[in-house]
C-alpha cells in the first residue's frame, strides 16, 4: 500500500519487470554506475554466460558498421577491455605467441647445432652448469640410475606424442567429415532457398484453386433465397387481395356514405375514446396505450348514418333501417348500418401481416454471397507482401553464403589434400618416434638424430606455423559461432551486433524480424518478416466474413419462421377468420338496428330482425323465428309463392306491390296483406345474407391461399435461417482455414532448417574441429621441447655406450683429478671460514 492509501496489485509490479524499457533501464543505470553485465537469462535453463559480450561483439560491430581499426595497428596491446582494439590485441598475441614458439624453437635449435658442431662456443655450456657444452661427443660419464631415467623418460615422451599424433589425426580426421558435412550444409542451404520459393508458389496456386471451389459449395446455401424472395412477394399481393376483399366485407355491412360511394366506416370508443386494437395481445387499447376494459365496445360511423348498400333484387339492403309496425301499417326507421368489429380486427391484423413481411432490401441484406471472384487478387496481394519477407531473408542468406563461397574453395582445397595435411601435422611426429624408437633398440644415435631433425621440421615448419596462422581464423570463427543464437535462444547479443549504437533498439527492424521471428524459430513465419501477422492476414480476408454483414437482428426481420412469426398478428385471427359467417346468431351482421344509446352509438339486435307491438305482436314474433332459423330462401319461397311459376314475377322478389295480390305470401301462413311487408324483408334478409356470405367465402378462399403460401415461406425460411447460421461459421472456418494455410505457406520452418543446417556443421561440429586440431598443434609442438632434451641426452648415452667421446682418457683422467682436489680445497676453505 502507497502512502497515499492505493494499493498495486502484484501483477502492476510483474508487468513491469516484463516491459523491455524498464530492463534497458536497469542496464543502463548499472553500465553507469560502472558494473559489468556479463550474465543473461537466455529463457531456457539456468542463467548462462554471454559469450558474445565485450571485445568480440564490439569487433564485428565495427567491422559490420564499417568503423575505422587502423588505429589499433599504430599502438598494439593497449586497446581497453570490451573495445575492438582489445580484441584485435587479442588474436594478434596469440599469434605473436606462435611466431615466438617458431622462432624460439629455430633459435634454440640452430644455437645448440652451432655448439655442437663449433666448439669454440664453449661458454654456451655456462647456462648448464658446465664448463662446456660444445663437442659433438660426451664429455661425462653417467650413472646407470641416470641412464635408466633418461630412457625411460623418452619412452614415456615417445608413447606421448605418439598418442598426441594419434589424437591429432583423430581431430583432422573429425575435421575432414565436418568439412565437407558444411560444404554440404552450404549447398543444402542454396537448395532450400529454392525449395521454399517452389512450395510457397504451388501453395497459393493450390490455395486459389481449393479456396474458390469451397466458396462456391459455401454459396449454395443461399440457393434458395431467390425462391424465397418470390415466394414473399405472392404471399404479398395475396394478403393485399385478402385486405380487399375483408374491406369489401366490411363495406357491405357498414354501408355507403350518404353524399358518395364512398364507405362509411365505423370507429369503436371506450367512453368516447376512440379505440384500436393489439392483433398480438388481442384486446382493445385507448389512445394512451392503456387496455380498454369492454370486450364489445360499442362503435360509430365517422360520416353519420349513410345508407344502405343495394341487394341483387335492387332493394336496398334491411339491415339499416329499423323494421316496426303501428297497428297495420309498416313504419320503417332509417338508422346505422351494422359496425363489423371483427373487420376492424382482421383489418388490423392483415395489414400488421403485410408490413410484417420482408421487402426485397432486407433480402438483399441477407445475400450476402462470398465473393469468390476476387479471392485471387486478394491471394495475390498478400502473395506480394510475403515476397518483400522473402527477399529480405533471401538478401541476408545470399550475403552469407557470398561471403563463405571464399571459405568453401579453400575448404575445398584443404579436404582434397587432407591425406598430405595429415601426414605433415601428425605424420612428421610419428616418423619422428619411429626413427628414436629404432635409435634405442639399434644403439644408433644417428636414427635418434634423424628423429631429432624430423621433430625440429615438424614444430618449425608445420605445427607452429599451423597454430600462429590458424589463430587468425580458428579464433574469430570461434567468438563467431558463440555469439550466432541457437534456435529457441535470446537473440539480442547477437542482434545487437548490428546496431549503429551498439544497442538492440537501434537495430534494423526487419532484421531484428528477420532473426528473432524466423531463422531462430522453429515457429517463426516470413510474414512476421513482412511486418505482418495472422491478425493482419485474416483482416485482410474480411470481405469474406459475413459474420458482422449478417446481423441476427437482419434474420429476425426478414426470415418468416413458427419461432420467429413475423405474420404473428395474422396468424392470431387466421382461425376466427376461417369461421366467419353471416349468420346473425353468431356475429349480428344481419341484425337491424335497435335503438341508439344516449352517447349516440347504435345498439343492434343479435337474432330479433324487425319490431312491432299490438295485434300484429305475433306476426313479429313469427317472422323472426323465420330470420332466426334455418328457414332458407327456397322454403320461403315455398310457402309464400306456391302459386308463383316465375320467381322474375315474385313479388317478393320484385319491388312491384301488383305482384303482391297474384297469390304472393298466401294468408294460410301470414294472416293479413299487410304481412306482404314482413314477408318481403324475411326475402331481402336471406339475399342480403347469401351476398354476404358469398364475400365471406371468397375471403376465406383467399385466406387459404395465403396460409398454404406462409406455410411454405415458414418451411423455406427455417431451412435458410439453419443455413445462414451454418454459412457464417462454414464462412468464418474458411477464412481460418486460408489464413492457416498462408501461415503454414509462409512458415519459416524451411528458413529455420537451412539456419541450422549451416550453423550446427559450421558453428557446433566444424568450429570444435578446428579448435582441437588447432590445440592440438599446440600442444604437440610444445611436447616437442621436453622431446628434444630427451632425444639429445640418449644420444649423448649412447655414445658413452659405443665408446665414443673423451670419457675414460688421460685428459679425462687429469681432469677428474683435478676436479676432486678442486672440491676438497673448496670444503677446506668453507670450514677455515666458519
């Protein structure tokens, strides 16, 4: 917790030891502060040594940036540690160190030859002890302890560089199989360039080919859009013949307005509120939106009472005039036709119905086709933007292997004379031993001096000049190799070798691609190369993703389903519809007017047709059982018209009063000719009745046709909502797939293998050759100095052995004389002086 009371998660302090900037930070404050960092973390395994820090980047960092080191030759081995310079002073006293061991072992070797075959030199023999060390022959005896000593040191010194040499040709041997396993390597490398660039080139060829074919089998489920898209557009033009036709049922029963042909609707009210009513909830909502309360509400023509519509016997229709008899006489009433509620209803709900239904733009929205056409250019232009990764990388290997193609002649030239290179490293030695060996057993010191001077040959001329010269390679190669990352390794001591500045974020950004996301990642890919990656690959693809171009929101608007009814409304009152009738009992239509309340909305009977009181109560009574009934039109005309031949000449039929005396409406069934009347709107009811019930039954014909063709709309749109869901993952899961296949096309897999192909012969196998074989020459040549005295002291031995020398004469005599009383005098005097 802060002073200031916030409190850090863990994971803010984490996050910050992730970010590169704050371990830059560290680093430059400990460089600062003067610490060394020469310890990295590398990711795998224990924290490790940088190799590839100090003087040995800052060489090839110069070298690379092409700096000036031609003041590291004016004032040698004074280059401060970590430079450049260092370095240089570095190889060159290694170097310097061959040149001395050269020529230390000439100088040594031509002064004891001088001293050997010059005795004039006696005073050489100074450093010795010895008065001189000149004469070819001995000139002292030695002990038989001595002797055995000396012999069995040069035995032990041959068997050494025997298995020196033996494990000298063992390293040239190795040396050999790595040469030309690099030179391979160097080939291989060249080869896979090519290799890539064919599969990259027949991976998109074959991935234009496959990515069309599937979109196109991915397009097939929008095959039935278009039959969809008709389908909707009948259903359409049905459902407006079906509103028309309900609108002709519902003008014939409200009637006309008076000073037009005009229809004469009704409007219902809930306390003079008017009201309108929710096809989906089926109830009558106020003005507000709130539920009106009455289930029948009572309603009200917009342009007062208008008349009645005419019937096919040219009367106008009774349902609009209010039927009453006063004693004898017929006293008809004009009032409002009757008010079709359940026109208003099924009004509403056809039409709700039809704005429903979708128009040809929301179809459009829902073709959404992946437009395989441009699926090659789109291919193309991603192709050309993997090929400036390519080159980048191809550059780079170019330069590489341009720069090795030097060191492949002379590698090449070397492996075709490894048996002489053998031979001259290690053969010299052998032959050299061998001669000492056949010395010791012949008692020839002639054979050991033929070893001695095939051993001086071989470190002169060979096994120093190889070490100081091989310096010059076997040195920088090495560093080299140490600071050339492994796969799956940290890669910024190398990278920082290209920089400017020395630092990682001043390197080339596409180098720093180039090596870190490819040639050291087995998972790598050349369109991090390019600057891209899989994100930015499949955006690139995004015209193919319908995922966002079709919204469920879209479906839901335009596909007709039973889950998804966008016909809800029709399909609420589609069976109320069918059981539409004019009969009066059921829905009123065919009723007469009763009375008009006081808010002046009209009552209508549901059963009672005519009214009428006093002696022709019963009349009244008896002609509405008739309306009432099942008594239809041919009954009527049964009883009232048995004398009629003609039904033209009805008088029922025909507004003519003449006809009503031939015999019409006989009085065994209406008492009196005033029944004419009653008689005459019983006939008008049933044919005003029939009229409505023909409107009724082409309604419902047309409704039946709009069901069946909904009903196959909801079938067709169910199979394309289920296919739409399974275009827009087929769709999603071929962006992936092509994405996949260019990641897979552009994998670095080839690049990573052709790194490794070089660096591990060149870096791993080859570079430890070299350094043995180089120690090796190292080691052997100075073997060599303890060889020689060796090889000189059993000469000498031998010598004594032949009888050679001035050993065992008067001289050697006198002189051994001498030399006693020399030593006697000598501890006389040390005596006097204590």
């Amino acid at each position: 917790v802060r002073r200031d009371g916030e409190r850090l998660m863990i994971e803010d302090f984490l996050w910050t030891l992730f970010e590169e900037e704050f371990s830059q930070k560290v680093a430059e404050e400990m460089r600062v502060a003067g610490y060394s960092i020469d310890v990295r973390y590398t990711g795998i395994g224990q924290p490790v040594r940088d190799l590839y820090s100090g003087s040995p980047r800052t060489f090839v960092n110069s070298l690379f940036n092409g700096k000036d080191l031609g003041g590291c030759f004016v004032r040698p081995f004074r280059g401060e540690d970590g430079t450049a310079c260092s370095y240089i002073d570095t190889i060159l006293g290694t170097a310097l160190l061959g040149l001395v061991l050269m020529g230390g072992t000439l100088l040594s070797q031509c002064t004891l030859c001088c001293a050997r075959y010059f005795p004039c030199l006696e005073c050489c023999g100074i450093c010795c002890g010895e008065p001189a060390c000149g004469s070819r022959l001995p000139t002292k005896r030695r002990k038989k302890q001595w002797v055995i000593r000396c012999s069995m040191g040069l035995v032990f010194m041959s068997a050494t560089l025997v298995a020196e040499a033996v494990l000298g040709w063992r390293t040239t041997v190795q040396l050999e199989f790595d040469g030309y396993k690099a030179i391979e390597a160097m080939d291989l490398a060249d080869s896979l360039k090519d290799v890539f660039r064919n599969t990259t080139v027949n991976g998109f060829r074959e991935l234009r080919v496959e990515g069309r074919d599937r979109m196109k089998i991915i397009n097939r489920r929008l095959s039935s859009l278009t039959n969809l898209t008709r389908q909707t557009v009948e259903v359409n033009t049905t459902m407006v013949q079906l509103l028309k036709e309900l609108d002709a049922i519902r003008s014939f029963i409200e009637g006309r307005q008076n000073s037009s042909d005009a229809e004469n609707p009704c409007t219902f009210y809930d306390e003079g509120r008017p009201l309108t009513f929710d096809t989906l909830l089926l109830l009558w909502r106020l003005p507000d939106g709130n539920e009106s309360i009455p289930l029948k509400p009572p309603a009200r023509h917009d342009f007062g009472v208008g008349r009645a519509p005419l019937l096919s016997n040219g009367r106008v229709a009774p349902t609009c005039t209010k039927h009453e008899f006063v004693a004898t006489d017929y006293q008809p009433v004009t009032m409002e036709c009757p008010c079709c509620r359940e026109c208003v209803i099924y009004n509403s709900a056809v039409s709700e119905g039809i704005e429903a239904m979708p128009g040809g733009d929301k179809f459009q929205v829902l073709d959404q086709r992946l437009p395989w056409e441009f699926l090659d250019q789109d291919i193309d232009d991603l192709e050309w933007r993997l090929e400036s990764g390519i080159q980048v990388i191809e550059r780079r290997m170019d330069q590489v292997i341009a720069s090795m193609a030097i060191f492949r002649v002379i590698m090449t030239e070397v492996l075709s004379a490894m048996g002489g290179v053998q031979f001259l490293l290690w053969g010299l030695t052998v032959m050299a031993v061998f001669f000492v060996f056949l010395g010791q057993v012949l008692s020839s010191y002639k054979c050991l001096f033929y070893g001695y001077v095939i051993g001086t040959i071989a470190c002169v001329a060979i096994l120093f000049p190889f070490f100081t010269f091989g310096s010059l390679l076997v040195l920088p190669f090495g560093d080299a190799c140490a600071g050339i990352p492994r796969t799956g390794g940290d890669t910024s001591s190398f990278l920082s070798t290209f920089s400017p500045t020395g630092e990682l974020r001043d390197v080339n950004i596409s180098t720093v691609r180039m090596v870190q996301d490819c040639l050291t990642s087995q998972s790598g890919n050349v369109w991090n190369v390019a600057g891209m990656d899989r994100n930015v690959v499949f955006d690139a693809l995004f015209r193919y993703d319908i995922a966002d171009k079709v919204k469920q929101s879209d479906i839901a608007t335009t596909l007709n389903t039973d889950e998804n009814d966008l016909t809800l409304a029709f399909s609420n009152h589609k069976d109320s519809m069918e059981r539409l009738t004019a009969d009066n009992k059921i829905f009123g239509y065919d009723s007469q007017p009763n009375e008009i309340d006081a808010k002046g909305f009209t009552v209508f009977l549901n059963g009672g047709v005519i009214d009428g009181g006093n002696r022709f109560e019963a009349l009244v009574n008896i002609v509405n059982v008739e309306l009432v009934s099942t008594y239809n039109e041919r009954d009527l005309l049964t009883e009232c018209q048995r004398l009629a031949v003609d039904p033209l000449k009805d008088g029922c039929y025909q507004n003519d009063t003449a006809l009503y005396d031939d015999g019409c409406c006989p009085t065994n069934r209406f008492t009196t000719q005033q029944a004419r009347v009653p008689a005459q709107k019983v006939y008008d009811y049933n044919i005003y009745r029939g009229m409505l019930q023909d409107r009724m039954f082409k309604m419902q014909e047309t409704l039946l046709s709009v069901d069946t063709q909904l009903t196959r709309i909801k079938r067709d749109s169910l199979i394309l909502e289920r296919n739409i869901s399974f275009m827009r993952v087929e769709a999603a899961n071929e962006i992936n797939r092509i994405t996949d296949r260019m990641m897979e096309i552009g994998s670095c897999d080839p690049f990573n293998t052709m790194y490794e192909a070089l660096r591990v012969p060149f870096c791993e196998n080859l570079n430890k050759s070299m350094d043995s074989v180089w120690m090796m020459c190292f080691i052997l040549g100075c073997s060599w100095f303890f060889y020689f005295l060796l090889i000189l002291r059993n000469m000498k031995l031998i010598m004594l052995k032949k009888g050679f020398g001035k050993v065992g004469s008067a001289a050697d005599k006198d002189k051994r004389k001498a030399d006693k009383e020399a030593k006697k005098s000598k501890k006389a005097n040390s005596s006097l002086n204590v």
